[in-house]
C-alpha cells in the first residue's frame, strides 16, 4: 500500500510540471519554423520570463514573511481569473469580427 501511495505521490507531482514545462521545449521550434527567427533570436525568447520569475520570486518572498501565505494565494488567484476572463473576451470578441463570406 505505500508503494501505491508514493507512486500515486510522485505522479501528482510530475504532471504539473511536465504540463508546465514541456510547451518550453516545443517554444523554440514554434519560433524558428513558424516566426522565422534565427537560433540565437529563439535563444533569447524566453530570456523576459526567466527574469520575471526571478524578481516574482524575490517579491513573493519578501511579502510571504510580511503578510503571509494566505493574501498572496488568494490575489494570485484573483490575477489568475482576470487574465483568464481576458484572454476569453478577447477571444470572443475576435469571433465575432470575423465576417463569413458566402
């Protein structure tokens, strides 16, 4: 039963990081096959995301010790349904520009 439980464990902790991670190495094909850049222009695609996770992560931490766990969870979630609902109202007011031609 705890092999069970383990490998149940490992498994639940592996897909959101491979769900997470894996677009990151089809990225640089999309890049150069689909926008046309060069190796070293792919290279430095993802340069901004590093760098925002870095100083994301020295933010996060300094107010985790100020104000808790609990604030942060709960406005990263806020952010999170905003730019979702965003990305759907984009979305939906793309379709309905759209004219079908007969």
């Amino acid at each position: 039963m705890l092999f069970f439980v383990n490998v149940l464990v490992a498994t639940l902790t592996f897909l959101p990081g491979a769900s997470n991670f894996g677009p990151m190495l089809l990225l640089p094909l999309y890049y150069q096959q689909v926008h046309g850049l060069t190796t070293v222009e792919t290279g430095f695609m993802p340069a901004p995301q590093g760098a925002g996770t870095a100083l994301s992560l020295l933010i996060a931490g300094r107010l985790n010790d100020r104000i808790g766990a609990r604030p942060l969870i709960l406005a990263g979630l806020a952010v999170t349904v905003v730019a979702i609902s965003m990305g759907r109202v984009r979305r939906c007011a793309r379709r309905r520009s759209v004219s079908v031609r007969r």
